[in-house]
C-alpha cells in the first residue's frame, strides 16, 4: 500500500519542515544582529564626522577671534563656538549609548557562553547566544536539512516507480467503491484529511488496531465476512486483516 511505501520516508518531510524552521529563525536572528551592528557602524562613522567637522570649525572660529575688531564680533564667535561644543557633547552622549549597548550585549553572549559550558541550555534567552555558536548552529541546522533532502530524495526516486503503479490501482479501486459504497468512500477521504495517519486499520484482538479500542462482539462476525466497522473512540474504518493481505497481493501482481 502507498501507506507502506510513505513509511519509508520515517517522517523525513517532517523533520525537514522542523529544521528548516529552526534555520529560518535562526537567520533571522543572525540578520537581526547584523542589521544593528551595521547601523551602530553607520551611526559612529557619522557622529565621529560631526565631531570633526566641529572641532574644525571651533579651531576656525578661535582663529577668527584673533582678528575680531571690537566685543560684538568676539561674542558672536563664541556663540558660534559654544553651539558647536553642545554638538560635540551630543555627538559622544550618542557614542557612548552605542559603546554601553554593545558592552551589555557582548555581557550577554559571554553569560551564555558561560551557561552552554555548564549545560544549562534552558536558562539561555535569544540575547545571550553568542555570535560564533549562532552562526555554527545555522550552518549545522543547513548540512542536516540538505542531508535529510537527500536522504527523502533518494526514497522517492527508489520508490516512484511502484508508488505511480500503486496510485492506478488505487484510483481504479476509488471508482469501484465510489458505485458500491460512496459513503464510506467519504469517510475513508474525511479521516484522511485529518491528521489520521491511518484511515484503515485492522481487527487486531477484538479491537481497533489504531486506537486499541475494543470492538463490540456483534461487530466481529461482519467485520470477518468482509465488512466494516466504524471505530466509536477514533473513527477509523476497521476491517479484516485479510483485506490487507490480499490488497498487498494484487499490488505485487
């Protein structure tokens, strides 16, 4: 059955959904520091530029005042001096918060360090993962997605064959029990909408395989002539094991 088949896969779509999550976020989290490391550098290369500009334009206004006529020109300069020196202040009040954000974040990342090397990984915030171990864990997280795509891969072109066969088979049967039985066609389709894995189970002591529930024993004799019942607890359709076995068969033929 393509059940049978799907199995092989072990859940790999799974896995790779999970880890190609976890990569997505840790990216994101890579991207996010990136973002504001660049525009710390933007905004220190632009504050350093103003205190230059400034420093240079106070060093102009002092050699003006050597030349200054009389008071008034004297004062305007000084004016024009003390505006500048409250940018320069300005400027290194900015540098400074930049320099303490930085200080408090690389006191996080060594905080985690700490706690990684004593293994108390739940005690770590997105803060404190240091730089180095996020981006080996984003390159990690990567191979072992690319490695369990080529693991998937490898089963599907393995099985593709005998999956295409078994989809006719499967459809040809559809178009039987659609004129014979369609309402429990519609059910067998509702159950695997759902999160069932499987929608058709055996009678396995008395009981649905899929949820050990027990089946009540005025069930049991049509569930052996080839009929089923619909599970109360689960809702799955159980039937004789026989109808697996010869099921099997006929896809092997």
């Amino acid at each position: 059955m393509i059940e049978s088949i799907m199995s092989l896969q072990k859940g790999l779509p799974e896995e790779i959904s999970a880890l190609e999550e976890d990569l997505s976020f840790t990216s994101r989290q890579i991207e996010a520091r990136k973002k504001i490391a660049d525009e710390h550098l933007k905004l220190r290369e632009r504050l350093n530029g103003v205190i230059n500009d400034c420093r240079e334009k106070i060093k102009s206004f002092k050699e003006k005042q050597t030349l200054a006529r009389n008071n008034k020109e004297y004062d305007a300069l000084s004016k024009q001096i003390e505006y500048e020196e409250k940018e320069i202040a300005q400027a290194e009040i900015q540098l400074q918060d930049i320099a303490h954000a930085e200080h408090h974040s690389q006191e996080l990342q060594n905080k985690g360090r700490d706690l990684i090397a004593e293994n108390r990984y739940d005690e770590i915030s997105e803060e404190m993962m240091p730089d180095d171990v996020l981006q080996q864990q984003m390159e990690d997280l990567g191979r072992q997605a690319r490695q369990k795509k080529e693991e998937l891969e490898g089963i599907v072109v393995e099985t593709a064959e005998e999956v295409t066969l078994l989809r006719k088979v499967l459809a040809d049967q559809r178009a039987v029990v659609a004129k014979e039985a369609k309402r429990l066609l519609d059910k067998y389709d509702h159950l695997k909408s759902g999160t069932l894995q499987n929608a058709v189970v055996k009678l396995d002591r008395q009981a649905c395989s899929g949820c050990n529930t027990r089946v009540p024993t005025n069930r049991h004799t049509l569930i052996v002539q080839g009929g089923f019942y619909v599970c109360e607890s689960c809702g799955r359709i159980v039937v004789h094991e026989r109808l697996f076995d010869e099921a099997a068969a006929e896809a092997q033929q």
